[in-house]
C-alpha cells in the first residue's frame, strides 16, 4: 500500500460541474434594498396612501421580489432562493424590530409629559374623572401590596413544589405535578380569577379586596416560579449533595443549607421574572379588586386599585384625552417596573450564572 | 448539625431522632406542596363546572349554537357560538402571521444575524415579552387602529374578492383581523424564544455535513435545521395559540363587541371568550355571572387540550433526540 | 473525476488568531494523503480550507491559494458551494442526518442539486453504498432511519453520501476516530478501494493508519502553544516512516513527543 501510484493524467472527462458561478457583488441587497424603499415610498406618495405601514410593506414585497428576480437572473435559482430566503429573514427581523421601536417609542412619547411627582403622589379622590388632574398613588400602591401579597403565597409554594419535583419526586404523583405544573402554566388569567371568584368570593362570601386578586395572581405566579426553580435545582452538582450526606448531615438541612443558597441567584431571576409578569395582568384583577378612586392602603378590606386597571379605567370608561393622557402616564410607569425588574433580574442571572453561585 | 451519625440505620425506626423526623416534616411539607397545586387545578375545573352547571340548566337556548348573551333576561338566553368563533379566528390570524415571522427571527438570531446584533436583539425580543398587555391594548386602541385604516380599505379593495377581507360595512377597524394583529405581536416573543433555543441546539455536525454537500445556507436550514427543530417549532406555537386564545384586555380594548358572526374579518365586531368574561363581568346578575363561568370553562378546557398537545410533542422530542444523541 | 490540488502560501485564521502559516503542497490525484501531526497542528484547519469549510465558522478566514487543477478555490469568482460540491468531505464523528432514512441520506446531495428522478436516485443509492461497502447490509432496509445504524455503519453511511454527488477529492477528518477497531478495518479498506476514483486526502491521528492507507504523508507541527500550525514535510509514506529527511519528522514517528 505505501507504492505510490502516479495515475497518469490522462483523458480526464470534463467532470463535475463549474467552480465558477456569476456572482452578485456584496453590496447587491442594500442596494436593492434602498431602491425599494425608494419606489415602495414613490409609490405610497404617488398613490396618496396616507398610512405608512403600506408603505413599508410595498418596500418590502419589492425587496424580495426584487432581490429574488435579480439573483435569479445573475446567479441562477438555487443561490436565488438562498438570497430569497434570507431576505425573509431580515424583512422578520424587522417587521419584529417595527412594533418594539413603535410600542416604546409612542409610550414614552405619550407619556413622559404626564409623569411628574404630581401625578405619582396624588390618587383620583375627589377629582372629576373627564378633567384633567389626579394620579396614580392608589394605583401604585395597590399594586405593590397585590403583588407582595401574591409573591408571598406563590413564592414559598413553587420554591417547595420545585423542591419536592427535584429533590424528593419519583413516580407517579411527581410526574402528575410535573405535567400539570405545565398546564397551569397555559390557564388563561381570566379563568384563574373566575376561579377566585367563585371559590372565594361566592362560595366563601369573601367580598372585593386586594387579596383575592393576589390570590388569582399567585396561581398564575406558581407554576413560573417552579420551573424556574426546578432548572435552578438540577444545576446543582450531586457531589454538593453527596460530600454533604458523607458528613452526616441530614437531606433537609442539606436541602436548606446547601442546595438552596447555590441555586439562589437563578432562584431569585426566576421569582422577579414571575412578579414582573404577573405585574402586567389586569384581567383578574379587574374582578376581584373591583377599582377604586380613593387610597385603600388595606388589601384585606375593600376595593383597591392596581396599575393596570387603572389604565383600563381611563381609557374605556373616562374614554377621552385626559383620560388617556393619565392611561399613557400609567403605562409608562408600569413598563419601567416591568422592564426594570427583567433587567435586575437578568442582571443578578449573568452575574451568578457560570457556575450558579458558590 | 442535629445528627453527627454518618450512616443512619436501615429500616423503620421507632425511636424519634432529630434529622428524621426534620426529613419527614420537610419531605411532607414539599410533597404538600405539589399536591396543593394538583388540588388547586382540580379546584379549578369542580368550581367552574359547578357554576357552569347552573347556569346551563337556566339556560332556555342552545349553549353552543346560540348568538346572543342576555343570561341576566327574565327567560335567559345565551351561547359561545360568537365567542368561540371569533376566539378561534383570531387566534388563527395571530398564528399565520406570528408564526412563519417568529421562525424568520428565530434564525436570524441563530443563524444569520452578524453575532454583535444577535445577542443584544434575543435580548430585546425578551423585553418584548415581558411588556403588559394592557399596555398592548392601549397601544393598539390609540396607535395601531388608526394606522389600520388604509390597510384594511387596501385588503378590502384588491384582496375583497376572497370574501375573507370582503369589507360589507365600513367603520374603525376594530375588527377580528386587528385583534389577530395585535395578538401575533404579542405572541412574537414566546414562539421566537422557544424556537431560537431549539435551532441554537441543531448539532454543528448535521449542519457541517449540510454545506459539505455544497448546500446553499438556505439549504442547509431546510435539511438540516428545520426538520430537526420540527417538533420545537410546533411545541412554540402551540404555547403561543394558547396565549393567544386566552388574552383578555388587550382584546376587550382592541375590539368593539356584538353578537355578529362573520367571516368578514374586516368588519367591525364579533368576540372572544376572555374579552366577554372582561367586558360583562361588571354588570352580570347572578346568572348571568354562572354563564360566564360556563364560557370560561370551555376557554380553559381549549387551552388545556392546546397546552397539553404542545407538552406532548415536546416530551416525544425528548425521547427522540436521546436516541440520537 | 480525480483531481490534483496545489496549494501555495495558505495561511488561516480564527478572528485574529492564526491557526496554519504559509502551507504549499501538492496533492497527487488517484492517491491517498495522509496528514499527520501532534493534536493543535492545524492538520483539520488545513483540510477544510481545501474545500472552503473553514470559511463557515464565524470569524475564519483563509489567505492564499488552493488550486483544484487550475482553479483556485478562492478566486473572487469561485462559489463555495460549488467547491464543497467538487470537494467531498467526511467528519470526525458520523453525522447521517437525523431525520433523514438511509435513503434520503444517501441523496441528500443530489436532491440539494434538483435531481428529483427516482429511477436516477435508485442507481446512485445501490452505486454509492456498494462503492462504500455498506449495500449488503442496508439494502432490505433503506427506509429506516440512518441513525439507527452502528458507528461503523454510520461512518460508512456518510461516505456514501459523500460519493453519491460524484466529487473529484473526497477529504476524510479523522474519520475512524469515534469507531472501534472492525469498523476501522472495514473503512481502511474501503479507502483503499476509493482511491482508484478519487483523490483521497485524511487527517488521522494514528500513525500506523496513515501507514496502513496512505500513499503519502505530511506532518504537521506547530512550535510552541498559541503558534501556527506549519507543514514540515510532504514525502512517500514509506519514506516518512523510514528515513524522514526532518529531525522533528523523526522524533513524533519514533513517538518522543506528541
């Protein structure tokens, strides 16, 4: 085998096919990308279409049309497909960017003039609701009080379910919660509050309070905070565990003392995640607070109100520029909580997650 | 320390010691845990169908194939036909749109983004997930709407023969195809998510052995990518359906209620489960609060069989790719 | 449908990193080179930049020239994905796509290029696994997924892809290095049978292998940790495994490091 075999090189057939192929230059789409923005823009204007959004859209149908014609033209159909297809996937990735930049954008827009200490320090008592004036303390506050509350339940019940799934589950009554933990987590935020409604506040005979609406939020807080919890927990090495066991301490304190304070910085990421979703919702809310004007700093007793209800309320019931003036100013505040505790939370998440803590 | 004995002995023990009886008050304290959530959901399912109970055996129409809504009427009346229709329609624009967009940015992110954008637009789209959506809502009342006008006079103009985008009455377009809108928007984040992960786990290998065979990337993707992510993808958008049918605010802000049915999806009107409950709730009597119920037990019931599909599909994959591993 | 390569002053990068440093060699069609060298020498980089595949990881890039007879493989007017075409390639680790049957497998290549003919893809299945050996086996199950079969198979399996698209170079990546000894064999022959039609360059990181299969032999070595990976000799098989003419040739064969 280690005699050289030179093959003479003769006859060789023309084999194979071209190395060589017509290609586009690099700066092909955005160029073919500008030209379409040009003509879909020509276009919208010439044709007097008032709304933008057609206009864009114009642009990029003849970005990809264009784009595909051209490289089909030059290169041949397979290379045309491959630019047709990612064409696509630039015009998705804007089409996402588009509402993102829109949605931001016209919030603070819209909001930014009403934001004031004014408007943060003051509830809606006693101000006439189609003027201007008022705030959003009662709103505020309930909020924060409905979403402790809610935090308080759900967070020590996910943390314990996320410790029974990882670290006690076996057979059928673990895989049971496993799988329903994973339903719960699809139940739609209105039924979870028909559900308070009809279980506390009609068979029980509790009336409109803060807390039955924490009670609807920390069903839909729990299943989030196990999963979370349980991925936290499987990260956890065995041998913490094991070199743990072998010093004779038991799996409890184990559990309590050594699993839990690894996990904790991914625990905690997971239970801000959940709060700043369930901050957001207003479906259930909106049953079970009921909304009031006045500051009711008891979340046991009597209608409160909450942020997203109170933007609710200004917008479909007082329903005209002052009203949505203050449902901007609100929405304003709550994306920034929301968004400030996403960023908190993924921040403590990068800065525990290599190793998930020591 | 309560126990400095290293091995515990064997086999029941009567005698109470410190670190057993802890392990069994926390052992049971976590399985208490789980079976509180496994009550809770079953609590669920009893109450509503216990009120739905009610209000169906009051119920002087058909529940399914009935139009209208006055269960607070002397001789109450009412059924889901609108409202189911008109959850499953835009549920169903959502997913046309939604998906194949979500999917397109799902590779971008993994496979054709320059990785300086990448990262810090995963990033975003997260953010985006985590926006209110009630904040949704308003944006879509306030700025959405508005912008919708030309588009749905354009759909209806040159697309009006297809009869879906046929408009027969004009008005704002708080229609069903601006709440599908509004929801694809909405559910964007979750299906681009789910996928993006499932696409970032495609083995270099399989993709290598793709453009070895001189694939184009498009090719690639197509050979390589998306068969693998198959189940990922469907699992994605059945989380997302399931969002997207059971979204309340956003919807009772975007659209203007009737008891119309209609698959002109232009036309103003018609409504969903969640908006229903949203928009009715306040003022419904005794009864009328019962049939709520019963329309809100069918929401869950849809959601759960679309959840409990999406899981399905995920737990086969698992199984699927452990084979091949 | 062999062909000869020369390459002349190839260098590759990762980002700013150089991987390989000014590398010339020629490859001798209907012949099987072996490269050999101690593990970070670069010896994998250099074999996919013969068929435009270093260029797929973020951030490589390749300065230089690889001609496939006259054609230089980065000229500004080469399609890569015709190259990867003309150039065939078999990895480290069997990767038959996963959701793909042996069959799909095996024309999987041909479909990429729009073949779409079943009785042309008959004939190019039955041709590709006979030509690697793996017809006997598979034929009553063509059907069945390709992951189902053994590492060996597999291996096999990707050959057969490779082939089926008619390559003129077919560039093997360690390929019996996830795979047990039978499997080994049956591959080392198999690359004795292919030579006849392809020009066969494998990177390998067991010596007797490169002297079991190879014609001849290049070694590869880098001077220290964090520098380039350079050639230090292309010779007969035999000779490198004799009476190699560079000392440091001589020290890896003879085993004193690497």
């Amino acid at each position: 085998m280690t005699t050289m075999t030179t093959v003479p090189e003769d006859a060789r057939p023309q084999v194979g096919p071209r190395l060589t192929a017509n290609r586009l230059p690099r700066w092909t789409p955005p160029a073919v990308a500008a030209g379409s923005i040009a003509v879909g823009c020509g276009i919208g204007a010439a044709a007097g279409l008032q709304s933008h959004l057609q206009w864009g859209l114009i642009s990029a149908l003849l970005f990809l049309v264009g784009g595909y014609l051209i490289s089909a033209q030059v290169e041949g159909r397979r290379q045309a497909k491959d630019r047709f297809a990612t064409s696509v996937v630039w015009v998705a990735f804007i089409l996402a960017v588009v509402p993102l930049v829109s949605l931001t954008v016209y919030t603070v827009q819209q909001g930014i003039g009403v934001v004031n200490g004014n408007f943060l320090s003051h509830s809606m008592k006693g101000v006439i609701q189609s003027g201007p004036g008022g705030g959003i303390y009662h709103a505020l506050l309930g909020t924060l009080q409905q979403v402790g509350l809610a935090t308080l339940i759900a967070a020590p019940l996910g943390l314990l379910t996320a410790v029974y799934l990882v670290e006690y589950g076996r057979g059928r009554l673990a895989k049971a919660v496993t799988f329903f933990v994973d339903v719960m987590t699809g139940v739609p935020s209105i039924v979870a509050g028909l559900f308070i409604l009809s279980l506390w506040n009609l068979a029980l005979g509790f009336s409109y309070s803060g807390f039955s609406g924490s009670l609807a939020l920390a069903i839909l807080m729990i299943p989030v905070v196990v999963r979370s919890t349980e991925e936290m927990l499987k990260l956890v090495p065995n041998e913490l565990r094991e070199a743990s066991y072998a010093l004779g301490v038991p799996k409890w304190k184990t559990i309590l003392r050594i699993v839990l304070p690894t996990a904790i910085g991914g625990i905690t990421t997971g239970v801000m995640l959940a709060v700043a979703r369930i901050t957001g919702e207003t479906a259930p809310v909106m049953m079970l607070v009921f909304g009031a004007d006045y500051i009711n700093s008891n979340p046991f007793d009597g209608p409160q109100q909450s942020l997203p209800m109170y933007i609710w309320q200004q917008y479909s019931v007082v329903n005209n520029d002052f009203g949505y003036a203050r449902a901007w100013g609100a929405a304003l505040v709550l994306i920034a909580f929301v968004m400030g505790l996403n960023l908190i939370a993924r921040g403590i998440a990068r800065w525990r997650s290599p190793k998930g803590g020591h | 320390m309560t126990s400095s004995s290293p091995a515990a002995p064997r086999g029941r023990e009567r005698r109470p010691r410190d670190s057993r009886v802890g392990d069994k008050i926390f052992m049971n304290l976590a399985r208490g845990a789980g079976i509180l959530l496994l009550v809770i959901m079953a609590a669920i399912a009893g109450f509503l169908a216990w009120r739905s109970g009610m209000a169906l055996s009051n119920n002087n129409g058909n529940f399914l194939t009935t139009f209208e809504w006055t269960p607070d009427a002397p001789k109450p009346v009412f059924g889901i036909a609108v409202l189911a229709f008109g959850t499953i329609v835009s549920a169903l624009i959502a997913m046309v749109i939604a998906v194949p967009v979500a999917i397109g940015i799902a590779l971008f992110i993994s496979h054709y983004a320059p990785r300086r954008i990448a990262q810090p637009f995963a990033y975003l789209v997260d953010l985006l997930a985590a926006v209110p959506s009630i904040v949704y809502g308003l944006w879509g009342a306030l700025f959405l709407i508005p912008h919708m006008d030309g588009l749905t006079s354009w759909l209806n103009q040159y697309l009006g023969w297809t009869y879906l985008f046929d408009q027969t009455r004009t008005g704002t377009p708080r229609n069903l195809f601006t709440v599908g809108i509004l929801l694809a928007i909405m559910i964007l984040p979750i299906i681009t998510a789910v996928s993006r992960e499932v696409f970032r786990q495609v083995p270099r290998m399989h993709e290598e052995a793709a453009l070895a065979l001189g694939a184009t990337r498009w090719e690639m993707i197509r050979t390589a990518v998306l068969p693998f992510g198959r189940p990922g993808i469907i699992s994605a958008s059945m989380l997302g359906l399931g969002r997207a049918l059971g979204e309340t605010i956003a919807v009772a802000v975007v659209l203007s209620a009737n008891s119309v049915l209609s698959l002109h999806i232009l036309d103003a009107g018609g409504g969903t489960f969640a908006q229903n409950i949203a928009l009715k709730f306040a003022e419904a009597g005794n009864n009328g609060r019962d049939a709520l119920m019963a329309s809100g037990l069918v929401l869950f019931v849809i959601t759960l069989l679309v959840n409990g599909a999406a899981r399905l599909i995920i737990a086969r994959r698992k199984e699927y790719s452990g084979a091949n591993a | 449908m062999a062909k000869r390569i020369d390459v002349s002053g190839l260098s590759a990068y990762y980002g700013t990193t150089k991987a390989i440093e000014d590398i010339s060699m020629s490859i001798e069609p209907r012949s099987v080179t072996a490269f050999i060298g101690p593990s970070g020498c670069g010896k994998s980089t250099f074999l996919r930049t013969l068929n435009r595949m270093h260029e797929v990881i973020p951030g490589a890039r390749v300065e230089g020239k690889v001609l496939l007879d006259d054609e230089n493989l980065y000229a500004s007017n080469v399609d890569p994905v015709a190259v990867r075409r003309s150039i065939g390639m078999v990895f480290q680790r069997p990767n038959p796509f996963p959701t793909m049957s042996i069959y799909d497998n095996v024309v999987a290549g041909l479909r990429l290029a729009g073949v779409k003919k079943k009785s042309v893809l008959d004939d190019v299945v039955e041709r590709s696994l006979k030509g690697a050996n793996l017809w006997k086996e598979v034929h009553n199950r063509l059907n069945k997924p390709g992951a189902g079969l053994s590492g060996g198979q597999q291996q096999r399996l990707c050959i057969a892809r490779a082939i089926a698209v008619e390559p003129q170079v077919l560039l093997m990546d360690e390929p019996c290095s996830a795979l047990d000894p039978i499997s080994t064999l049956a591959i080392e022959d198999l690359i004795g049978e292919l030579k006849s039609q392809f020009t066969i360059v494998i990177v390998t990181h067991n010596m007797q292998q490169a002297a079991r299969v190879s014609d001849r032999t290049a070694f590869f070595n880098l001077a220290g940790v964090g520098q380039p990976g350079k050639l230090i000799e292309l010779d007969d098989t035999q000779r490198i495994f004799s009476n190699p003419s560079v000392q440091a040739t001589e020290d890896y064969i003879s085993g004193r490091f690497g």
